[in-house]
C-alpha cells in the first residue's frame, strides 16, 4: 500500500472512531468574576482564558463556563457550548470550524460578564463551584473526557475555609475539613476528572507567601485527590497539556 493510501484509510479510520458521538470532551471552566480576582490577578485570568478559547473550543469538545462567586452553588452557567466531532454523517470541518469561531465570540460575551459582575459578599466558594460542575459531569456518556479548570487566586473563602486568613493552621485543618465536606455530602464525586488550576497568585498585597502557598496546593491536592480526581496543574499559568493531554 503506498504512503498516500496510508495516509488516506488512517484519516478514515480516525473520522469513523471520532464520529461515535458527538461530544468526546467535557470541558468545565470555573472562572473568578473581576471582583474577586484583585490587583494582577485579573490579569493572568484573563491570559489563561485567551488560552482555553484557543485550545478548548475545537472539535468533539463540550465547554461550559459558569463563574465562582460568593454564591457558586447556584450559579447558572455563562455558556455551555459543543461542538461535534467529526464524522461520515455530521458537519464537515469546514463548518466545524466555523461554529468553533462562533462559540468562541460567544465565550467572550462570557468573559464581559465575569468582569463587570459587581461583588457580592467577600466570600469565594470555590468548593461549591466544583460540587455543581461534578453534577454536570455525572450527565455525560461513558468514556467522555471529562476536564475541570480553575481559574482563581486559589484561596476558599467560605463557611468550608477561609483560606485568607493568615492566622489558620491550614496543615492541620485540611483532613478535618474535607472530613466535614464528606460527612455534610459536600464532597463532589470527581472519579476520572482531570483538574488544572490556574490563575493562582499570592492574593491581595502579595501577603501569601512560599510556604503558603505549598500549603494551600496541598489542600486542593488531598480535596480533588479524595474527591476521585487528579490534579495535574496548579499554578499562575495554563499549560496547554490541560486540554490537548500532551
């Protein structure tokens, strides 16, 4: 068989497999509102994002974005979007690629309203974002792909923990916690998930330090960790291996 033979049943074999369902990738974006992200954090929220509309929004991929804020359990998403993967039958990839750029306009009408959300009361609940994304992810089909992006200073700020409160003894208080979060069923059921954080920063004034921080990346790491979940990235920066697995 020549090379260009090759070439040709191997595209056919990947549109065939790819075309089994419509969406092979859950993709979960919680997301700061402006009010909550203070100083330079804005900014690297705003970086990171630019970073998922360019590897996100692409084909077989089902993105939702709803914010975190000081009422994350009832948030309703900003945009919950998918775009089909390619198959004999669907869109070609002309097309696929023109809904992609589309949602991607739409994602930045999800990016206003994030920044002009004017701030509730001085709580982030980052923990209950994730309980209401886990209830999303329990709607998918077997075998889809299920990602969780943070994007956020990283501190809980809530009746769980206040992590910006510099007088807690967070080594101590993690299991405790997520003990509680277990026995009040706050504890989201995340088997298969692969969680990034991003946007992490050292808060308002720069008042977290090294050691706080490695702190607080413990506590996320043992929550999503017995939650079912693996936490692969935590820090200022998206790596592009949070969506593309490479």
């Amino acid at each position: 068989m020549s090379r260009t033979a090759q070439r040709a049943t191997l595209t056919l074999l990947l549109v065939i497999g790819v075309g089994c369902s419509s969406a092979t990738s859950h993709v979960e974006i919680l997301a700061s509102i402006r009010a909550d992200a203070p100083g330079p954090a804005w900014n690297a929220e705003s970086l990171d994002y630019r970073v998922l509309e360019r590897l996100a929004f692409s084909y077989g991929h089902h993105v939702v974005i709803t914010p975190i804020s000081d009422a994350s359990s009832t948030e309703r998403p900003l945009l919950d979007a998918s775009i089909p993967g390619l198959s004999l039958t669907g869109l070609n990839p002309r097309q696929l690629d023109d809904l992609a750029v589309a949602d991607r306009k739409l994602s930045e009408s999800a990016l206003h309203a994030l920044w002009s959300r004017a701030a509730g009361r001085q709580r982030t609940e980052i923990i209950a974002a994730t309980v209401a994304a886990a209830e999303r992810f329990a709607d998918d089909p077997p075998g889809t792909r299920k990602i969780l992006i943070v994007l956020s200073t990283g501190f809980e700020q809530s009746s769980v923990v206040n992590m910006a409160d510099v007088s807690q003894n967070l080594n101590a208080e993690t299991w405790p916690v997520i003990r509680r979060l277990g026995k009040s069923q706050m504890l989201p059921q995340l088997s298969g998930v692969t969680v990034c954080m991003a946007s992490i920063s050292a808060g308002l004034h720069g008042w977290s330090d090294s050691p706080e921080y490695r702190r607080i990346h413990r506590f996320w790491h043992a929550y999503f960790q017995t939650a079912g979940a693996a936490l692969i990235s935590y820090g200022p920066a998206l790596p592009d291996r949070c969506i593309n697995g490479t």
